[in-house]
C-alpha cells in the first residue's frame, strides 16, 4: 500500500506536524509513493510511518539551513529510503537522541537485513544497558506499548540471521542482531516488570 508524501505527517506525532510539513516542503519529489506504512503507538498517539521513501537526499546547506528538530524528523524520513547506505547514513544522525517519536524508526531498522546498520545501532545505544537511563526508560516504553510490532521484529532478525549471516555467526548468540534483541527485551522488562520471552532461532 502506497501513502502520499502528504501522509508522511502521520509518521510523527501531532505536535511536529508544522515542523514536518517545514521538512516535506524542502525535499525532493518522490520517485515512487512512499510505501507500506506501518503503525505504532508513541506514548499515547499513534502513528503511521512508512515502509521506505524513494526521494532523493538534499545537499548539506539545506539540511544545515533547517532548525534542529527539523534535521531530526529529515533524518528519521531518510532512515527510510529505499537504498540501505542512505538509511545507515540518516540513522547515524539519530540514533542517540533521546525523543521518544525516533524510537520506532530505530526499532524498525533493527529488523531489517543490512547487518552495517545492526551495528550503527548497537554503537548510538550505549546508554542501552544502563538502568535507568533515559535511553532505556524511552525504548522500554515504547517495546511495551507495542508488543506486537516488537514480535514481529524479533521474528525478522532472526529470519534474517537464518538466510543471510548463519555462515558468518554460526550460532545465533553471536549474531549482532541477537544481542540487540537482548538489551532491547531487557529495557521492556524493566519498564513492565514482567518476563519478556525471548524468540527462539531454528537449529
């Protein structure tokens, strides 16, 4: 399913919409729709963000020229693009900010097969691990509004792991995207306070 660039709104919550709509008016026409939005809850709102976006990126002045929030919701777009080397560079950007709406567009790309992005990942959250941290307050509350949405990410980087790097990680424990999967169940079991399973790799 296709949604229009003026649906990329609903990608953040209500409060950005001008600030999003001060980004969408900078980048480029989009080549194809963007596609296959998918929807999740931050902290209490829902929203729909998409699959992948196919515009192409802006030069750096015009990424400079807009105000910090701006880069921020550019960033989380661009995280999205069709080509993984794009979605690497804009994750980079956002990977450690402490806004709850970056979560999900983080989450998303850890159940995505480009294992240089698992590890961009695994590098931003360094505050993962840390009880108490702002990082792992956000991503445990966001893991334990959407349950379902983790599941499915879990169900991927195993997939994932299975079909592409099962020669290079022989055991799924060593996987990045494994250990990823086990600081982010962590963080959802501290805000819940209860046990978390955790999704088991085929022999």
């Amino acid at each position: 399913m296709a949604m229009t660039d003026g649906g990329l709104v609903a990608a953040f919550p209500h409060q950005l919409a001008n600030d999003v709509r001060a980004v969408l008016a900078v980048m480029p026409e989009a080549r194809i729709a963007p596609a296959s939005p998918f929807s999740v809850c931050v902290g209490d709102e829902a929203v729909a963000i998409p699959y992948r976006i196919y515009q192409d990126e802006l030069p750096v002045d015009v990424v400079c020229s807009l105000a910090t929030v701006q880069q921020a919701i550019l960033h989380c777009l661009y995280s999205r693009h069709c080509d993984g080397l794009v979605r690497q560079r804009h994750l980079e950007q956002i990977v450690s900010s402490d806004e709850l709406w970056v979560v999900p567009f983080v989450v998303q790309l850890a159940g995505e097969y480009v294992l240089e992005i698992l590890e961009s990942i695994q590098h931003g959250l360094s505050d993962l691990p840390t009880k108490r941290s702002t990082q792992r307050l956000a991503f445990g509350d966001f893991i334990a509004r959407n349950p379902g949405f983790f599941a499915r990410t879990e169900r991927r980087v195993v997939s994932y792991w299975s079909c592409y790097y099962r020669r290079k990680f022989p055991v799924f424990d060593t996987y990045p995207g494994c250990h990823l999967l086990e600081l982010l169940r962590a963080a959802a079991i501290d805000r819940t306070g209860r046990p978390w399973l955790a999704r088991r790799a085929p022999d």
